[in-house]
C-alpha cells in the first residue's frame, strides 16, 4: 500500500467531465474512469450505504451523493493491485477497482507529481518533490 500527497488536502469542487474528476487544494487532480463504490455516512436514521457508481455514466439522482466539496481526504492509499481507496473527514469513502483495458485512475500533483492506475493494475508514478535516492 502506498500513501499519497492529497492526504490533509481539502476538496475544492466534483465534476463529471469524461469520468468523475476531483479537484483538491494545491493544484491537485483526481479523475475516476471506472466503476466504482461510492460509501455515504450515515444520516439521521438511515446507515451508511455503498452505492456503485459508473463515473462515465453517472445518473442525476447519483451525483448529490458527491457533496464532498470543503471536505478534507483524510485517507489516500493504493494497493498492489492498482486499486485506490480514498476516505473523507465526513466519512465519505471511494473505493475504486483497477481495469483490465483501461487506465483506471489518475493522480496530478502541480508540485508533486502524477500517478496512474494503467490496464491490469499496473500503477505508474512519476513524482518531482522527491529526491532521487542513489
């Protein structure tokens, strides 16, 4: 498991632009492609719930369930098997799979660097804040 950048970083606004696309503080770039599971806090009476979400095709009624922006990622990590789970100071959480044929997801840091979840499950991550280790 790997720990990333945008963790402490406060979201900034949610689109849905060729997959779902988060904008973090910091010059910082989410964007999902795949389907995904979507955990919502619980409300009131009602419990927490995972809802599976398609961001290439989000429905209208499943985009209010995205009301993370002024939230902080409190959790950012990625397994070895290219999956990336992401946890939210409101208890929000995204859980996204990797992909056989597509790129899954990809990170873009202005002053960290970029990361993605390639075909397969194969991350790639090139980061420019880090000194190189001889």
């Amino acid at each position: 498991m790997t720990h990333e950048w945008i963790e402490g970083c406060a979201v900034v606004r949610i689109m849905f632009r060729d997959g779902l696309v988060v904008n973090f503080e910091d010059d910082n770039e989410l964007v999902i492609k795949v389907p995904m599971r979507l955990t919502v806090p619980p409300v009131g009476s009602y419990p927490a719930e995972v809802v599976p979400v398609d961001p290439m095709a989000t429905r209208d009624e499943e985009r209010p369930l995205f009301d993370i922006s002024g939230t902080t990622c409190t959790r950012a990590l990625w397994n070895d098997d290219g999956s990336l789970h992401l946890e939210f100071s409101d208890a929000h959480r995204i859980d996204v799979p990797s992909d056989e044929h597509i790129t899954a997801w990809e990170l873009y840091g202005k002053y960290h660097g970029y990361v993605a979840c390639l075909p397969h499950g194969k991350v790639r991550v090139l980061r420019h804040d880090l000194l190189e280790e001889k």
